[in-house]
C-alpha cells in the first residue's frame, strides 16, 4: 500500500517458501517435539503491480518452477492454503461447543453433514484449533468498554468455591477499590473477613489497610514466586524461596481454609471469560455470571445430598471411633481430608516429652526422615490442643502431628476444640420460613407457589364423555350404550 492506503503491489508466493528461522532450530531444552520442514526455499511466485496512469494490473514476475513434489489432487485437502474454518462451520461448532459436546462429536457430525471427511474443507486440528482460540484470552478479565471485572470468591462449609458478588470498575484505582469494598462491608452488615488473599495489586492492598485494617492480608504464592523469579536472579534462590511459599509459612496461623493461591479467582475468570467475545452486550455478560453462580450453587446443593443422604464407605483407620464422629460432624470432602491426615498420622512416631502445669507435650516425629520433630499440647481437660506446625489453624483441619499424638495417649471422642464450625455439616442451616422471596435468586422458569401445583395441573379427561375422574374403559357411559346396544340386538 502508498501512503493513501491504496494497494499498488500484490504477491502470491508458494507455502514452501524461504526457510525456518535458524532461532528455532536449536533451542535447548525443548519441551515440545520439534516440527516437521515445510519451508525449503522454493521460489515459485506470482508478483503483479498496478500502472497508475493505465488504472491497470500488470504481472511483474511469475515462476513456475517448484523446487519440491507438488501434492496430489486427492492430498489438496491437506495443503495448508486449502484449510480454512469457514464461518458457518465455526459458528454451528462453536454452538455445539456452548452446549457441552466434545470436539470430537462436533468433527463427526460436520463429516455428516457434508458428506465426508475431504469435503468439511479443514482438517480435524484446524477445528481443535480454532475452538480453543475462541475460547482463549490471554488478557486479564477486561471486557465491555474495557473495565476490570473484580469477583469476590470464598469457600463454603464444603470447602468448594462460593460468590460473594461481581463488580465492573471505572479502572483500577485504589478509590475505586476503596469504594468496592465500602461496599461489601455494607452487604455483608459491617462484618470484615477475618483473611483475604489476593494478587499482588497495590492499589488493593492500600484499599484494604484504609478499610479493613483488622483483615490479615496476604498475597497468592504464584504471585510472590513470579515476583522473586523476575527480580531475584541469585543461583538457588527461587528453590528455596518456593519450598517456603508452597509450605504455608506465609500463611501459618491465620485461618485460610487452605487456599495459599488465587486458583479460584483464576478458575472462575477462565470460566466466565469461555464464552466473552469483543462488544459482548451488557445483558449477555450478565447472563454469563448468572450461568456461573447457577452452576457453582447446583454443585453445592450436589454436595449437600451426598453429605446428608449417603454415608461414607467403612474403609476404618486406625482410629475408628475417631473417624466415625468425623464423619457425622464434617461435610463429606472436609472429612475425606480429615481421614487422609488420619491415615498419614500413622506414618509418625510419638513420645511424651514431660507433663506441664496443665498440659502434655507431645515430640512427633515422621520414621526415618529427618524432618524436625513437632510439639503437640494436650490439655489435661482436652479442651486445648496445639501443634506447632500450625496446621488447625491455618486450614481448620487437624494435623497429623495431632492425631499421632491423640492415638498415643488413647483418646477415643473427637475433640470439641478441633472442629471448625466453617467445615461442620450444619454451618448453614438456616430457617426457610426466616427468609423472604426478596433475598432469593430463584430460576425463572421455577414455580413460585409449589403449594398450589395439583390445582395448576389440568385433570386428565375421558375419551368417552369428556369428565374427569376416569377413563374409557372405567366410563358408565360406555357400560350403558353396551347394555342398549345389546337389547337391541336381542330384539
């Protein structure tokens, strides 16, 4: 093109043209297996120019000549300038694809529709391929007018990911943040988070100390590693440091429910950002985050019949009274995590260290291994028991160092003081009579009165007479034309 914009030169080139980049020839420590040569220099090309005063193309250079065999006429489905997703391919897959069926069964479906595998007009990569674009942002969540999209998550009491609310920003100044969290705290009626967990956004941070400055705040592990990685370049360094980060240190005795990173905040942006495309209307997005609450709720209420209409296989630890309560108390994922420390608390020897005024201290110490012992404090009266490697307290589930130390002096009960009310099965229950329709979010398509259903329901009606209460072979007045029909024949 010339400075106006007007294109005054055009080139076709053959696809085997020029040769790879000698960078990526040689690249140490490959991951992926390397590609297969396309390109070997072929020269073959078709150039034309525009004449200005003519208005008139006319051909510059053309070669015929390849320096390499040319496909076959049955291989042209496989030549790259042959492949393309059309748009109604794309958007017949992309619907498919909405509606949650593989990739695959889309394939096998366009072979059928058009008649077989050379007639789609690309290959089976090239609709993996272009799916997964689709559905790929590499961006951070901002969509719309390109405002940030800020979800507050948290766990419910079966330690799975519950929301709390969306908001669209302006942008991303600490004010605005100020004003967000204003907010919750209003929805919430003054109540702070006793931790919150998030990226390493300064303006959050300066947020969060203006209004929840009682809130422990800590920054996600990925976040801090990536930091350490790109600043720190000291050989060993970022070993260590990740030994320290993925250990919970950062995080030792401040109640986190075992989240160390924001795998949920990430999770949760992946799967409202699947089906966000450019200029999406506001509605639609909004629907979007409805279909991500609904889903996220209808798991919930999965996991509460599982909870309360099943019961746990009877695989017995080694403590079976212990787990038994377990299972009544905790909801069903919280207790399998309760079963595993169980389990690798038989991996640990114990020995009574010595008797305190109102406390047995406890050494734990894993067999054959060179991990420091821990102390464990039981409490004469039970109702205090501490470990010092921090693990009730920072996730809410006793550790193994307890349960070694539990099972050595035979403790049959579980204790009072190790159940987290976060995790029991009862933490939510609530009246349903105390809660009015305003604070519900039902389905639109749900009944509201369920009371009043059979006198919804029309009754079903007789062939014969068209009453209700029977049917046609009940009907008297199908027994009555029987009776004068046969009177009639006897006369």
């Amino acid at each position: 093109k010339n400075k106006s914009g007007v294109v005054n030169c055009r080139s076709w080139l053959c696809s085997s043209e020029g040769f790879r980049d000698e960078k990526y020839k040689h690249i140490e420590n490959r991951k992926k297996e390397e590609r297969d040569v396309t390109r070997v220099g072929c020269r073959a090309t078709l150039k034309i120019l525009l004449n200005k005063k003519t208005n008139t193309w006319f051909v510059k250079c053309f070669r015929v000549h390849h320096t390499h065999a040319l496909a076959k006429s049955h291989e042209k489905p496989f030549v790259r300038s042959n492949r393309k997703l059309t748009e109604p391919v794309r958007e017949v897959a992309l619907l498919m694809k909405r509606a949650g069926i593989k990739t695959s069964h889309i394939w096998q479906y366009l072979v059928e529709i058009y008649g077989g595998l050379e007639k789609v007009g690309c290959i089976k990569a090239d609709l993996y391929r272009g799916l997964r674009n689709n559905f790929r942002n590499r961006d951070d969540l901002k969509i719309l007018y390109g405002k940030p999209l800020v979800i507050l998550l948290g766990y419910n009491n079966h330690n799975r990911t519950c929301v709390f609310g969306f908001c669209l920003l302006q942008n991303e100044k600490w004010e605005n943040y100020k004003w967000l969290l204003k907010t919750f705290l209003e929805c919430m009626e003054g109540k702070m988070p006793k931790t919150v967990l998030t990226d390493d956004c300064l303006s959050m941070k300066k947020a969060l100390n203006k209004v929840m400055p009682e809130t422990v705040h800590r920054i996600c592990s990925w976040h801090l590693l990536k930091n350490a990685i790109f600043h720190i370049h000291k050989t060993g360094f970022t070993k260590e440091f990740k030994k320290l980060i993925f250990s919970y240190v950062i995080f030792k005795g401040h109640f986190f429910g075992g989240a160390r990173a924001t795998g949920i905040c990430e999770s949760m942006n992946a799967f409202i950002k699947k089906d966000l495309e450019k200029g999406l209307p506001l509605w639609m997005f909004l629907r979007h985050c409805d279909n991500g609450v609904a889903a996220l709720r209808y798991n919930e209420m999965a996991e509460n019949y599982k909870t309360n209409m099943t019961d746990p296989c009877p695989k017995l630890t080694s403590m079976p009274n212990i787990e038994e309560q377990a299972a009544t108390i905790f909801t069903r994922k919280v207790f399998n995590l309760v079963k595993a420390e169980i389990r690798r608390g038989d991996m640990y020897s114990c020995s009574k260290s010595e008797i305190l005024p109102n406390y047995d201290l406890f050494l734990v110490s894993k067999y054959m291994s060179n991990h420091p012992k821990r102390k464990v404090f039981i409490s004469h009266d039970e109702e205090d028991i501490r470990c010092d490697y921090y693990w009730f307290e920072t996730k809410g589930i006793p550790c193994r160092h307890i349960f070694a130390s539990m099972k050595h002096s035979n403790k049959g009960n579980f204790p009072a003081c190790l159940i987290n009310s976060r995790w029991m099965k009862d933490a939510k229950d609530i009246d349903p009579k105390s809660v009015g329709k305003e604070r519900r979010c039902p389905h639109p398509n749900a009944v509201q009165n369920t009371s009043k259903i059979k006198e919804l329901i029309k009754p079903r009606l007789c062939k014969t007479c068209k009453c209700a209460g029977h049917n046609s072979r009940s009907c008297p007045h199908k027994q009555d034309d029987g009776e004068e029909s046969s009177k009639g024949q006897k006369s």
